[in-house]
C-alpha cells in the first residue's frame, strides 16, 4: 500500500474517536489542584462575571458564512481580512453560579455542563492583505484609504480590548491558538472553559486560524497554519498598542505552535535588525516587533507539532522566544497525533515528544543555561489519542493553572511541585495525582 495511503488509514483510525460530538460535549474535568481544597478558587471573581457565560474575545482569519438568522459563522475558508468579536460560550442550561463553581471543585459532578455558543457577533474587520500598493518608486507607498482604514479597525479593537479590562482586577490578555482538525467552535470551547478555571481572570482571546474539521485536513490545515501567521502578528501589534493591557499570555496547541513560533520568531528578528528605529510591517498600525516582545508574558506549547530538528535551526538558533518572560513546552510520548506526525514526515522527533535520552549531553548542558525555558514531560493518562492532555488531563491543568495563573515557578519551593529530572534543571515530569501526589 503507497505510504500516502496507508498516512490517511491511520489518520482516520487516531482521529475518529475524536471527530464527533465535540460541539456539544461538556466541561473539561475538574483540575486536581481544586479537589478536596479549603480554599474557594473562585472567590475573587467579580460580581459580573458570575454567572455560566463566558463573553470571548474572538480574532479570526476564518472565512465567514452567511446563515438564515442573520447571525455570523466561521468555517475553514481562508480570509484575506482578519475579524474580531464576541461569542458567547454557554456553561450548562440555566445553571446558577454556586451549582456552577461547587460542580467545578468536584470530580463527580450533580448536574450536566455541556458547552454551548449562545451568540457570535462580529464587531470589526480590518483591510485585506497584503495592502494596496500605488507606488513603489523610492519607497513603497499603501493606498493611504487602506491604512487609515487598517488604523481605526486596531483602534476598536484596542477600545474593545480596554472596555474588557476596565472590570479585571489583572491587566493581561489570555490568548489560546487552537490546532489541527479544530473548527472554531472547539477554540472558542477550549478558551472558555480553561479561562473559567483560571478564576476568570483578565480577558480570555482565541486567534482561531482557518483549519478544517474533518478527518483528513492535515495537509490543508499545515497550508492555513503558514497562512495566518502575518495575521497572528498584526493581531499582537494591535492589542500590545492597547495602553491598559499589561501582559500578554500566549497557550498554543498542536499546529498552532508553529504558528506561534514562526510570529514570534520574524518578530525577534524585526527587533534586533539594524533598523529597528520602525521595525512595522510597512503601513502595520500598533507597537512595533520590540513593543510586543515588551508585553509578552509566558508561551506556553502544548503538544508542538514541529519538527525537532527544524526547531532546532529555526527557534532555537534564533533565539525566537527570547523576548518572552518564561516559555513553557508540555510534551508527552504516549501524544499518538504526534506520533503519527514523526512518521508521517519520517522526523527523528517532534518537539512535542522529546525526550533528554535523544538530546546529547552537549545540547543538555546549553539548556541549564537558558533559564526561561522549561520542558514539562505529561506522565499521565492522555486517553485515546493523547493529544489534548493539556486540558483532558486534571493533573496537567493543574500546572498549566499554576503556571498561567499564579506565575509560578517550577518545583516544589515555588509552589509547582514538579518531579525534577536528575540530567536536566529545566526538564520536568508530571505524574498522575499532580499536584497532591507530587508533594509527598
């Protein structure tokens, strides 16, 4: 059987199990570290924002599609002119918030919370790309309508962005980039729900990028994921022009952590290049490369389906995530997607699976030296596929709270009681009962 063929049998062998119901299924599992604890974690959340909706800050490059009522729908079409607005994710029918926060403190829960979108309304979208060009005699000139236009749309979104955060108690952006063989309802669920058990703290942002949801768009969504990454880059120069925004937290799963790595990587070398006096991308309203790089918080890579050694030769040579407070990757070898990618491209490894007993002792000893950079090794069960443990897995989720949260450190004195790995300080394990178990 050609290889190409036999590729799509086991695509459709690892991804069935995951392909129907997931517009309709429920709540993530309670994470570990809110089991059996005195304290409320939802305590501190204001009076507004108690309730079981969750109002999302959506940005998008998905096509849009009409409907019978009016209302707006995104599905996997590729859209030169990137949208922003709101959809409203609806936590259980009718549930009131003390059923709501006691059902989110417990494993077994008294009353049903499937995840539902109430309302998505599209407030702004900005000029297509690449911007008109009506000279380019000594210097390239854009259609000044175009930029003016591309202006006031990043002005409304920074005022939407504003009026947000106006009510948040924390100043800082919550932004999920979802991954392959998702359709935009599974970001906007995934945002909502781990927004919900980050306390509902500051705003919760999904860059949904157009990727298919069926059983054999790898290819396509490999294509799209190289599309979106210019219009991921004007989204972070808009919102890091936002005054009231403090930081920006970026979580990136599968295939979106090649798109935040390849942003973040043309933005670092935007920063360091000679001129960086107006390192915009020409006409690109916001903060510049080095303006961004100043509000990111932590980037956090959840099951990177990259390619080791690419990664390699263009992240680490470059240095792509340096301009980030603390980087954090989650990887596991029991991951079967990317399991099934390292054959697929015949790659020694993907980042999301590395194990040190691949990594030489020279490469280990450079990480000791990168003091921003973790590696968490997800030793738990992942399920079936085993992609989406950073959410489906309550030990995992606990730290990715811990982390997202409270900024948290690894080991065990700062609070993350990680298992330390004897070859590596900056390689670590989670294992089931996390973070309880790993206390003892």
């Amino acid at each position: 059987m050609p290889r190409r063929r036999i590729a799509l049998t086991v695509c459709i062998i690892l991804v069935l199990p995951a392909a129907f119901g997931c517009n309709h299924r429920p709540l993530m599992p309670t994470p570990n570290l809110y089991i059996a604890q005195e304290a409320n974690p939802f305590a501190d959340v204001p009076h507004h924002l108690q309730n079981n909706k969750v109002d999302v800050l959506y940005v998008t490059d998905r096509e849009p599609k009409a409907t019978k009522n009016g209302s707006v729908e995104y599905g996997h079409g590729r859209s030169t002119s990137m949208a922003f607005g709101s959809c409203i994710v609806e936590i259980g029918k009718d549930v009131e918030w003390g059923v709501l926060v006691e059902n989110s403190r417990t494993r077994k829960r008294s009353v049903s919370l499937p995840l539902k979108t109430n309302r998505t309304t599209e407030h702004a979208r900005f000029p297509a790309t690449p911007l008109s060009v009506i000279s380019a005699g000594a210097g390239i000139e854009l259609d000044p309508k175009e930029v003016k236009l591309e202006k006031e749309i990043s002005g409304k979104l920074d005022n939407e962005l504003s009026k947000r955060l106006e009510t948040a108690r924390y100043k800082e952006a919550f932004v999920y980039i979802h991954g392959f063989n998702n359709n935009f309802e599974d970001s906007v669920f995934v945002t909502a729900e781990l927004w919900h058990f980050l306390g509902r703290r500051g705003v919760p942002i999904v860059y949904s990028w157009p990727a298919k949801r069926d059983l054999m768009s790898y290819g396509y969504d490999r294509e799209s994921s190289e599309f979106t990454v210019f219009h991921f880059k004007q989204f972070l120069r808009a919102i890091a022009g936002c005054g009231d925004l403090q930081k920006i937290h970026v979580l990136a799963h599968s295939r979106g952590t090649g798109v935040a790595a390849s942003a973040f990587r043309e933005l670092v070398i935007a920063a360091t290049a000679s001129r960086e006096k107006d390192d915009r991308t020409a006409g690109s309203p916001g903060q510049t490369a080095r303006g961004v790089l100043g509000k990111v918080g932590n980037v956090v890579l959840a099951a990177a389906d990259i390619d080791m050694e690419v990664a390699s030769q263009r992240l680490s040579a470059e240095m792509a995530f340096m301009g980030a407070e603390r980087v954090t990757i989650y990887l596991s070898r029991d991951d079967k997607a990317i399991n099934f990618a390292v054959w697929l491209f015949e790659s020694i490894a993907r980042l999301g699976e590395l194990s040190l007993r691949i990594i030489s002792p020279d490469r280990i000893k450079e990480l000791e030296v990168i003091d921003r950079i973790d590696f968490i090794d997800a030793q738990v069960n992942t399920g079936f596929l085993g992609h989406a443990y950073f959410h489906s897995s309550p030990a995992v989720s606990s730290d990715l709270i811990l982390l997202l949260r409270d900024n948290l450190s690894p080991g065990a004195e700062h609070g993350r009681p990680l298992t330390p790995d004897k070859r590596s300080t900056r390689y670590w394990s989670i294992e089931k009962g996390y973070p309880h178990a790993n206390k003892k």
